[in-house]
C-alpha cells in the first residue's frame, strides 16, 4: 500500500463491498416484510447470494496473497534474509496476512452456507475476527511514520474496529437491520478513507503536497473523516429507502393485478350462472 494505487485499491474494493450489502440487506429486510412482492424472500435464494459473495470474496483474498509475494519488488515467499540478517519485506507479509483471514472468513462463508453442518453464526465470527486481524494489524503499521501519516491511518481504525465489533455483534442478533446497515455505512466509510489516505500522502502530480507537521492540517482531517461518515450514511439510507419504496410500490401493483383477476373471475362465474 505504500502508494496511490496501493489505496485507491483496496479503497475501491471496500466501496463496492458496502454498496453491495446495502443493497443486499435493504432487498432482503423489505422482502421479508413484503413476501409477496419478491422472491428473494426465500431462504434458498438467500443462501445462494451468500455463497457467491464468500466465493468472489476468497477469490479477491487469493489474487491479493499471490499479489503482495509476487510481484517484482515482493518477497517471492522468502520472510527472512538470511545473507543482511533481516525480515524481508514486512509490509507485504502484513498485507498477505489480512487477505489471508478474509481468505479463510469467506471459506467459512461458503461452507456454512452449502453443507448446513456448520452452525450458522460462524460466518458472522470468522468475518468479525478477520476485520479485527485487519485492524490489529493496521495498528502496528504505523512505527516511525510523520504525525500526518499516523493520524490518517489512526482514523481509519475507528473504522474497522466498529465494524468488527459491529459484525461481532450480529452473531448474537442475526437480521438485524440496524446493525447490518450500521455494518455497511462503516465498510463504505474504510472504502472512501483510504482513497483520502491516497490523496494526502500520496497527491498526484497536479495537486500540492501536505505538511505533515502542520496541526491545522490535523484539524481539517478529522473534520474531513466525519465528512467522509455523513456521506457514508446518507448513501446507506438512500439505497435503503430506494429499494423499501421499489418493493413496496411492485407490492401494490402485484396486489392490484391479484384484485383485477378476481374480479375477473367472478364475472366469468355470474355468466356463466346466467347462462
């Protein structure tokens, strides 16, 4: 991660994972308070979506291991130098080690959901404890670097430790939409903090560079990260109230079309009476 794209990746990667379960627990929670305006409603659908969201998310975990060992300044699986006496390459390893518990949460995911031999709440668990890893990891990423540079990445833990205990939390209370969506709107805010991580310690060419020492700057950042979470709620709540008022609205029509049948129907019966 120690450039733009570095950040701009994994940052993009997040943003599409909160939009995603936006949309997902949004669908699911208005489904089953409208069963007869959506099929995903059923548990077996359900079920499917899960399987293939695990399956997309351990193949990102996969190219992102084989990414940070192999590519041309990585550490081709070698963890020490034995001819300089020193850890090879520690960034690259911590990176690899993130990946790896998302890597095994997804797993996990795609086991519970497919065998049924699991109890349900593990995926839930696994998931927790790998954005716990994520954040354990984060916060002894950060030794010896300018005060701006820890700063930014301090905040980006109140994200992913919320998240984690946030996700913790679900594995006691499964279905809820406060939490679930509580769970998107912190995943979105990681997503968009670390494109704003890119822009500060890595600006592209056209844009000024940030001194690190300067306290205003402090300032503006944490005052920028609660920006960054007032967007990452109101997205939520958008997509939320979007996908509620769509099923509702096919509701009332599939309730209107049902109405228009019967009717329907008991002309065709007083007809055929009268005949």
């Amino acid at each position: 991660m120690g450039n733009f794209k570095g950040h701009a990746l994994p940052g993009s990667f997040f943003l599409i994972v909160g939009l995603w379960w936006s949309v997902k627990f949004s669908l699911w929670h208005a489904s089953r308070r409208n069963k007869n305006a959506c099929h995903l409603a059923s548990k077996i659908t359900y079920r499917r979506l899960e399987v293939i969201e695990a399956s997309v998310i351990l193949l990102f975990a996969l190219v992102g291991m084989l990414a940070e060992q192999f590519v041309p300044d990585g550490p081709q699986l070698k963890l020490y130098n034995y001819e300089d006496k020193h850890w090879d390459h520690l960034m690259n390893w911590q990176h690899a080690t993130m990946y790896l518990f998302f890597g095994i949460s997804a797993a996990v995911s795609i086991t519970v959901h497919t065998m049924g031999v699991v109890p349900i709440a593990f995926d839930r668990l696994l998931l927790a404890i790998a954005v716990f890893v994520e954040g354990f990891l984060f916060y002894y990423h950060l030794h010896g670097r300018l005060m701006l540079d820890v700063h930014v990445h301090q905040l980006l833990l109140f994200a992913i430790f919320g998240g984690a205990l946030t996700i913790f939390l679900e594995v006691f209370f499964r279905g809820n939409i406060l939490l679930e969506l509580l769970r998107c709107s912190l995943c979105l805010l990681q997503g968009s903090w670390l494109w704003q991580i890119g822009f500060v310690l890595y600006p592209p060419s056209s844009f000024p560079e940030w001194d690190s020492m300067d306290h205003n700057n402090m300032m503006f950042i944490t005052m920028c990260y609660c920006w960054h979470y007032a967007f990452a709620l109101l997205t939520v709540a958008a997509i939320f109230t979007i996908i509620s008022w769509l099923v509702r609205t096919k509701l009332k029509k599939t309730v209107q079309l049902e109405m228009g049948l019967l009717k329907t129907k008991e002309r065709e019966e007083e007809s055929e009476e009268d005949l």
